[in-house]
C-alpha cells in the first residue's frame, strides 16, 4: 500500500481505493475484488502490513470497462 497522501507507483491508485479493492467492508459487501494478505511484523511495534496480490490487482483492473480505473482514485 503507498504511503497517505501518495499513489501506488505501478497503477496510479490511491491508498483509499487499494483499501476498497482489497479490505472486506461494507462498500464491497465484504468481498474485495483483489487478493491480499496480512503480515504481522514481529518486534515491539507488532504492526501489520497488508500485502496485495499484484496478480489478482491487475487481473481485476484489466477486466474493468475503459475509464473505471480512473474513478478509483
């Protein structure tokens, strides 16, 4: 996921549309279009990192009609 107030490098998506695509949610009828995973990091922070599948992103973006992806983000 980019940083806040950045966009994805690779498909010019924001943080919150890569949210919606991957995180189950009210918005998606909890199920996200793109797979991902949860990695916890070990340590004292114990944070955890969302890991997209690039695969299952761009599979689900090419499927897309032409000018969907640009409402994403």
């Amino acid at each position: 996921m980019p940083r806040y107030g950045q966009k994805c490098p690779h498909t010019g998506l924001t943080r919150s549309a890569l949210d919606l695509l991957t995180r189950p949610q009210p918005a998606n009828n909890f199920r996200p279009a793109v797979k991902s995973r949860l990695m916890r990091q070990t340590g004292a922070s114990g944070r955890t990192i969302r890991l997209i599948d690039f695969d299952s992103l761009v599979r689900h973006l090419n499927s897309l009609p032409d000018g969907v992806e640009k409402n994403l983000g």
